[in-house]
C-alpha cells in the first residue's frame, strides 16, 4: 500500500509560508523552498522567476537521497546539511525529519548567515509538519471521496 | 507519496517506470514529454551518463487538468535499469504512488525482465511496499520488433495480480498513454478510497 497522503490546509499552508518568507528575509536569500523527502515541493517563497522549482525540489530530494546512502555507507545515518556553492548563486540544504529545507542565495548572503538561520527555523518547521502529519482528516472534504471514472477519463480526452 | 495542498488545490502523485537495462522506461517519458503541450509539462531531467544510459533518474512533472477543482500533476520517474545501479532504483521508489513496469519483449530479455521484477519487489519490501497493494501496469513493450515472446506468454510468465497489460512501442508512442492512463487511473481510485 501506499503511504498516507499528505493534506496541508489552507492555514498550515500560509504558517509555512510566513515561516519561509522571515527566513528568506533573515538570510537575504533570494529562494527559499520546503520539500518533501520524496521530491514533492510543499510551499515556495522568494524571487522565483524562472527558476524551474519543481525539477529543482526533486534534484534537491535526489541529491539527499544520494548522499544520505553514502553516510550510510560509512556508518553515520545522514548528512544533515549540504552545501554547493557557485560563481554567483549557491545552494543549502538542511534535513528536517522527513523535509527538506532549500536556501538558493547569491552574494548579498553567505553560507554561515544561511547556516544560522536555517538552523532556527528548523524546529519551528518540524513542529509545523508534526502538527501536519497528526491532523485527523475528518474536517476535510476529500476531493476524491466522490470522483467517477468519467471525471479520470475526462484527464486523458 | 500523493501531496494533497488544499491551499493552492493541487494535488501531487507519483509514478515510477521499473524495468531492466534498455527496456525503453526513458522512451516512454521521452515520447509523454514530446507530446504533451508545453504548459502541461516542465522539463525533463535526465540524468544519464554519456552513452545515454540512465545514471540516476528521469523526471518529468506532467500536469493532467483539473479533477474536482483540484489540479491534478503527476511526477514521473524512471529508475537506472542496470543491475549495478540498485541503490539508485531504491531511493527512487521513496514515496511512489504507483509503478509501471516496463518488460522488453525479445527473447533473449526474457531473464534480464525476471530478475528486474524480482529486484522490484525486493526494493519495494524494503522501503515497507508491497506491489501486490500498490497501483501497477505492465507494459511489454518493442513489440514491433522479430524476436519477441508471444504477449500472452509473456503476459503469464510476469504478470503479478491480474494488473493491467498494455503492449507498447514506446519509440513511436504506441501503448505509451494507455499504460500511464492505467497506472494513473488506479492510482485516483485508491485516493477515492481514502
């Protein structure tokens, strides 16, 4: 079976957001992202543009799970940061229990300032996400409980 | 693991294509990419070594439209089908909502699709899946070309728990929809059931 969805509802959503928007500012990042371990992206804040954050949350996810199996493989059980850092731009990537806490910033930040304030938020976040996961569903309309087959079919005319 | 944001009303699922080395798992996301319209879709990463042979995984996030004023968006994944690239194909299955294993017809492929539906139920074990619960669809693809196993035969030697069987060739799109429509379809009825 697959594992249980996650709902983020409308409130949820906009803490995230807000915890996000103080981070980016914190920091003078220029992005700032939270995704999932599995490579979904769950709230996006900054100067996107065009940056393409959907591929980005997913390489960032793989990027983990890459270097996650190589501490496993020399006897530690993760890597809790990573860091790449460019010409210009750079990136941060902090695990938070099951999240992944994206920092894309250029030279109006650095890497310890982006360290720090990660840092901060991360409790907040997981405590965020624990409330998330511990939700009941009961309060929610499932949009799928009444879905027909011709509502599935109608994504494929 | 399907994301659900009530928020922005999107919804998020994802599907990975398994199977063994040059069975054509990144053909079909390859042939979805090419014929889908360029605001359903965003970039296809491949990251791949430079014989084109899938290092890590494929992506492609493909928007389907609107489901009950909920968008509805797919990520597809191909694993490295190479029998050497196990720890990749294990990290990839993280979080999947639903699998296409796609088998290479010819003959001579005939161990190499065993052995690679058997590492399947292996990774799946090890993430806590069970395939016999999860969305699946079965694709015997190159089905165009001589040297291949009779569908049926084919069918009945891989066929897990009577999922969906869609005989493809992937490198002019044949059956290349119909299995993501299968595997797609299956798994918007588990989210019915809740």
């Amino acid at each position: 079976m697959a594992d249980t969805p996650i709902l983020l509802r409308e409130q949820q959503y906009h803490q995230i957001k807000a915890v996000l928007a103080r981070l980016r500012m914190d920091s003078s990042a220029r992005v700032v992202f939270l995704v999932d371990k599995d490579g979904q992206e769950i709230a996006v804040q900054g100067e996107v543009g065009n940056l393409d954050t959907t591929s980005l949350a997913s390489l960032a996810a793989g990027n983990v799970a890459a270097t996650g199996g190589m501490a496993q493989l020399i006897g530690e059980k993760e890597f809790p940061t990573l860091s790449h850092e460019g010409e210009r731009e750079s990136i941060h990537i902090s695990v938070i229990g099951r999240l992944l806490l994206v920092v894309v910033f250029d030279e109006r930040s650095s890497l310890g300032l982006v360290k720090l304030r990660s840092k901060q938020v991360a409790q907040q976040l997981a405590a965020l996400f624990e409330e998330i996961a511990n939700s009941g569903y009961d309060d929610l309309d499932s949009p799928f409980a009444e879905i027909t087959d011709e509502d599935i079919d109608s994504l494929f005319s | 693991m399907t994301f659900i944001n009530y928020a922005s009303r999107e919804i998020n699922c994802k599907i990975v294509y398994y199977g063994p080395g040059l069975c054509g798992k990144t053909t079909n996301l390859q042939y979805i990419f090419d014929s889908t319209a360029p605001q359903a879709k965003g970039k296809l990463i491949s990251l791949a070594t430079e014989t084109d042979r899938t290092l890590f995984f494929d992506f492609m996030p493909l928007e389907l439209g609107t489901v009950r004023g909920f968008k509805t968006r797919f990520h597809l994944y191909t694993v490295p089908g190479q029998v050497f690239y196990d720890a990749s194909r294990k990290l990839i299955l993280k979080g999947v909502d639903g699998i296409v294993f796609v088998a290479d017809s010819q003959e001579e492929r005939i161990d190499a699709n065993i052995e690679s539906l058997y590492n399947l139920e292996e990774n799946l074990k090890a993430q806590g899946y069970d395939l016999m619960k999860l969305p699946y669809v079965l694709q015997l693809n190159k089905r165009d070309l001589p040297n291949i196993i009779p569908a049926q035969d084919l069918a009945g030697e891989l066929q897990k728990k009577g999922e969906p069987v869609v005989e493809a060739v992937a490198s002019n799109g044949t059956g290349v929809f119909d299995t993501l429509k299968a595997v797609a379809k299956q798994v918007l009825t588990e989210l019915r059931k809740g």
